[in-house]
C-alpha cells in the first residue's frame, strides 16, 4: 500500500482546499471527514460538494490496498449518487469500500452521513487503478 499516497489524497489539491481530513483508513477501506463551511451552503449543503467528498473518500479506499505502490496510477471512471436528505450546517463523514477489485477496475460503495449519523447519500463508484 501506498501510505503516502493514499494520505496525500485529501491532503492535496481540490480535496485540501474542500478541507476533506483522512480519518482512517485500512485494506479497501477509508474513511474521509468533511468539516462545514458556510461556502458549502446555508440553507442545505450543495450536492457538488458531497459529490466531490464521495470521489475523494472513494479514491482513498481504493489506494488502500497493498498492490498499490507508487508508481501506480489511477482515476475516477463514473459514479451515481443518490441522495437521501439535506445536509444543513453540519460536518460530513464519507466511509467508503470496496466491493470488487479486478485486473484494473474497482468497484465501491460510499456512505456520507452529518455529524448526527444520519444518511444523507449513497454512492457506487468505478476507478481504474494502474497497480
């Protein structure tokens, strides 16, 4: 596994200026917190936003796997969202896991959830990763 890299993920880019925190992480598994910003939306939370936590926890879960090194690479294929109720003012956790690795292409799913353990969306997501 790519420690590293896979620690890097929301500490980079896009993520960092989100403000997405690695909490945990494990073989095919990994955990992203995302803490609430009044950009992100007063009235309700932008799905673009949860949308992009659901790619960067994905991405995480699927570099956490030991055949991944650094000369490894990878990319987001496709995913569908669905979401199940506002997300207002409050911190978002994403949990995403894999279900299937392949010879290139993984599949997972990722659960984002407020701050209270409520379900806001789910997501199935398709990477390439390049081991």
């Amino acid at each position: 596994m790519s420690t590293e890299k896979v620690e890097s993920i929301s500490g980079d880019g896009f993520a960092s200026m989100l403000g997405a925190e690695l909490v945990e992480y494990a073989d095919d598994r990994a955990v992203v917190k995302l803490p609430y910003q009044p950009v992100f939306g007063i009235g309700r939370i932008h799905g673009g936003v949860i949308s992009a936590l659901v790619d960067i926890a994905a991405t995480a879960a699927f570099w956490s796997h030991p055949s991944a090194n650094e000369n490894s690479r990878g990319a987001t294929v496709g995913f569908s969202i669905n979401f199940l109720r506002l997300g207002v003012a409050t911190d978002l956790i994403a949990v995403a896991t894999v279900r299937r690795r392949g010879g290139s292409i993984c599949v997972g799913d990722v659960s984002v959830e407020n701050a209270d353990g409520e379900e806001l969306a789910v997501a199935r997501v398709t990477y390439k990763l390049e081991v």
